[in-house]
C-alpha cells in the first residue's frame, strides 16, 4: 500500500491539519469529550476591534443594514392587529465576494500571510471558495480551491459551476470533483504537497471573523433606533455563520434571541451520486444544518469553533419553495436581487415577524449575491431538467428531491420548529459514543455548555444511552 494510498493519507489527517493550521488543538483537551473552547477561540490573541480593523483592510465588512418596509407592511397584513415586526437585513452582498464569508474569510489568510504561509487552500463548493480567492488576490497570496461539483455524469449544479467561475476570476486554481469520499483525501494531499494554509470553515480564525458581523449589527440598531434588536436569524448549515454572529452580539452586550433557520432537505443524502442535483440548494439546508448542530466536530479540523447548539434559542426549517418565493418578493417588493441562501433566514423572518409586536425590530442577518447559476430561475429550470416536478399550491405538499412547490400566496409561508431538546440529545449521544463508562463532573459541565441544557438534562440522556432507552438518530 502506497504512502498516498487512501487509508495512509487518512492515517496521517491528524498531522497534516496540525501543520495546516497553525494550531496545536491538543493543548485544549480537558479529557473524555470535553475542551477548553474559549481557550481554542482566544488563541489567534486577537480583540474584536483588531480583527475589524484586519477585515476594513481587506474591504470587508461595515456593510449596510437596510430596512424592508414593503416586505414588513405584506407581513403585517397576514398578522393579528398590532404585530408584525420591523424586519431589517444586513446586506453582506456588499462585501468584495458577495457574502459574509468574506469574513471568515480575511481573518483566515490575514493569519496565512502572518504565520509565513506560502498560499491557501479551502474545500467548499459555495461562497467561501471565493471569498477566500478575493482575499487571497488582495494579500498576494497563492489560492486553490476544491470543490464537490460533478456527478458521476459529469453534470455539475449550476450554483456551483459558477462559483468555479468567480473563484477562477479572482485568480485561484479550482479543483473540481465528482461528489464522494475523494475531496477530503484530495484536499488532504493538496494540504501535505503543498505546504498551504487550510482556510478552514471551522477554525477560530474564522469564526472569530464572523464576530464583527454580529456586534455592528447591534451598534447599527442601536444608532438608527435607540435600541438593541428584538430577534436575530441566521441561516444555518455549519454553524459558523450562527455561532460567529451570537459571540460578536454578546460581545457588544446584547442579549436578544438568535433563531437558526435551514431549507428542509430531509431524505436527501448530501454524498450520494444520484440525489446530488436533485437539492436546489447547497448551503443553509437540514442536510448540513442538522448534523453539523449535533456533532460540530465532523469538520475538518480537530475541534470545530463552530458550535451553534450553544447559541441558538430556536430552530425552523423552510422549504425550498418558499425560499424561492420569498427571493423573488425580495427582488419585486424591495429591489434587491439576492442569492437564496440569506433568503432562508428572510423567509424565516416573514413567519417570525408576524409574532412580534408592530415596534419590535428584527433583523436578518445576512444576504449573498446572486448570478446565473444562483438565481432561483436557473435552479428550477435545473431542478425540472434533473427530475424534479416544479407546480405552484400548498408548500406542505413539498418532498425534497422529488416535488417543489412554490406558495399561493404569502399566507401559506410557514417557519416549522425543530425540537431542540431532540437535538441536544443527539449531540450529547454523539460526543460519548462508544463509551460505556459514565463520564465525569468535567464532562457533564461541559456537555451542559454545549447543549445549553441543565444537568438534569444531560444525566437523563445519558442514563437513556448507557440503558440503551434512545432513539435512533
């Protein structure tokens, strides 16, 4: 068995992302599942102000918050007399790539560039690949990005395609590959051949980034309306996104409720060959979203800094339908033409506004851009080409991979809540897995953080696993 064999390479993993990052995670393990997390995000030794001023350099962030008051006046006429919230948007489209990954992005090769490294590399199929080339252009530094494109036909989802376009426009070498177990192995030699930094999703750099997303929103609300935010929501899939911007609100002293929001893809499978182009969304959906929140440590990276079940006070799920109609309001109601990924929070928001009261202001997040392969009429042109049947009626009626249904009216638009207690008891199952010992105070404590539950909580879940009284997950 050769040295680049597939099981060698994957043997070597640990070593690899040890040099890649650098970033020594061993020094934060407390033993059994528990580490020191604020220790492993206080490491790159940077305050919130010297990382905005970093982001500033690279063009990035400061970006507007524009309020929509067509969107809220059409939410306030499916709500009860004197609700219906103020719903804002943080407009990260402005950003130099088109979207808040940009963030995660400047701090990462900001922390490449410093630590001696000669360029950088990241796997992923969405913004982040060109965010990370934008940033790389601008710090003089080598890009590679590689990306999950094809399936075993060679057709590529339109999203994505275009994606390789706008990294490739920004100077970078793009990788494409087929979907399956190879991009982690190919990213991993690429890693070790190169001697590259690994712009991860998940390290501190990065999620730290995120973090001035999170506390200029609060200031901006606070200067224009006297006021901290009522709700924030975040679309999820990773959990940095989530994670980033509740630290950076907690940091500028604010306390208000963050909801997570995904595009429900359940019964889709995110590596398998044949439901690859049968999903109009690669990012902000359940199939990231989901497990990613019950065990963040899938990354690529050690320990992940992304850890949104400690952060999110809610979690609702939208499917693609509605996400494509409310793209559209967006553009028709408000003249703004954004991707589809921020417009799952703002879907999100068109239900959870309607349960605040009229003063209240709540605040989505983000957007992206949008283009020729992210706009939602080339993904149900595509989705109809792939198998998918597109009609119009209830959006219940929807079934990932096979229907899309596209609402009515505004009125069908519905948020459905996740059960975050479910949630809380996977993760707590997946961090002990294997373990037939009942952990110690240190681990409950820190399960306790991780969840955000109480021990009695935790205690009951585990008892339930160890008697093998659980679910299947």
């Amino acid at each position: 068995m050769g040295a680049d064999s597939y099981l060698q390479v994957m043997a070597r993993r640990g070593d690899i992302m040890k040099s890649a990052v650098g970033l020594d995670y061993s020094r934060f393990e407390r033993g059994g599942c528990a580490f020191d997390y604020e220790a492993m995000m206080a490491a790159c030794g940077m305050g919130l102000d010297e990382v905005a001023q970093v982001l500033r350099g690279f063009g990035v962030g400061d970006t507007p918050l524009a309020e929509l008051k067509n969107v809220t006046a059409l939410a306030r006429r499916y709500a009860a007399p004197g609700f219906g919230a103020r719903i804002l948007v943080k407009d990260e489209a402005c950003n130099p790539s088109g979207s808040f990954k940009a963030r995660r992005a400047a701090l990462s090769v900001h922390m490449a560039k410093k630590l001696g490294y000669p360029g950088v590399i990241t796997a992923t199929s969405g913004n982040y690949g060109a965010a990370v080339a934008s940033c790389c252009a601008k710090a003089g530094l080598r890009c590679i990005v590689v990306q999950e494109c094809y399936d075993s036909r060679g057709v590529g989802q339109p999203e994505i395609v275009e994606k390789a376009r706008k990294c490739e426009a920004f100077g970078a070498e793009v990788v494409q590959l087929s979907v399956g177990p190879e991009l982690f192995y190919v990213f991993l030699r690429l890693l070790e051949e190169t001697g590259y930094f690994n712009a991860s999703l998940y390290t501190p750099y990065a999620v730290l980034g995120v973090e001035t997303l999170g506390q200029e929103l609060v200031a901006q609300c606070r200067a224009r309306f006297g006021k901290d935010p009522d709700l924030v929501v975040a679309t999820n899939a990773g959990g940095g996104n989530l994670t980033g911007t509740a630290r950076g609100m907690e940091k500028a002293g604010c306390g208000a409720p963050l909801a997570a929001a995904s595009v429900d893809l359940r019964g889709l499978h995110m590596a398998s060959d044949g439901q690859f182009n049968r999903k109009s969304f690669t990012t902000g959906h359940t199939g990231f979203g989901m497990p990613f929140t019950t065990w963040p440590d899938r990354s690529d990276v050690p320990r992940s800094a992304a850890r949104p079940l400690r952060y999110m006070d809610r979690y609702v799920t939208l499917s693609q339908g509605e996400v494509f109609y409310v793209t559209e309001m967006l553009a028709v109601l408000e003249g703004m033409e954004r991707g589809p990924a921020g417009n799952t929070s703002l879907a999100a928001a068109f239900c959870l506004a309607r349960e605040l009261p009229e003063d209240a202001l709540l605040v989505v997040q983000e957007t992206e851009y949008t283009g020729a392969g992210k706009h939602q009429n080339a993904q149900l042109s595509f989705a109809r080409r792939s198998g998918v049947e597109v009609s119009v009626g209830d959006p219940a009626g929807e079934e990932p991979g096979k229907r899309i249904v596209l609402p009515e009216h505004p009125g069908q638009i519905r948020a459905r809540d996740v059960d975050l207690g479910r949630l809380r008891a996977s993760l707590i199952r997946n961090a002990l897995a294997g373990r037939k010992d009942r952990p110690g105070e240190a681990e409950i404590a820190f399960l306790m953080e991780e969840t955000r539950a109480d021990a009695g909580f935790v205690r009951k879940t585990i008892d339930d696993m160890l008697e093998g009284h659980h679910e299947p997950q």
